[in-house]
C-alpha cells in the first residue's frame, strides 16, 4: 500500500533494530550449538530445544533463535 509505506517512516528505523535485535540472539544461539557439539553446554531448556526437531513443527531458525 503506497500511501501507508509514505506515512510509516518508522519501518526502516524498525527493521534497523530488528537486525541488531536478531543478531545478538543468533550470536548466543550459534554459541549453544558450538557448546552442544562440542558436549561442553550445561543442561537446560535452550539445550534441549536445540536438539529438539523443531524444524518438524513449522518452526523456522530465527524462530527458534527467539524461542530459546
């Protein structure tokens, strides 16, 4: 929609957060499933999401960034 996309000049200052947002939660997700692999990470719920087969349930990566 044209005339919304002109009035909403906060969407590339959201999106702009959003990615810094995402990366910081990417950032501790791909630290977890290096501690996995390597059998170093403690147990919790985060580890068990991860070896979970979340994928199976519709649940894409970034969603599972923000879950766990």
């Amino acid at each position: 929609m044209p005339f919304y996309d002109a009035l909403s000049g906060w969407k590339k200052l959201g999106d702009d957060i959003h990615q810094k947002d995402a990366a910081v939660f990417a950032y501790f997700w791909n630290r977890m499933k290096r501690e996995i692999e390597q059998g170093v990470a403690p147990h919790s719920w985060g580890k068990g999401f991860v070896q979970s087969d979340y994928a199976k349930h519709g649940i894409d990566e970034m969603g599972a960034i923000y879950t766990a």
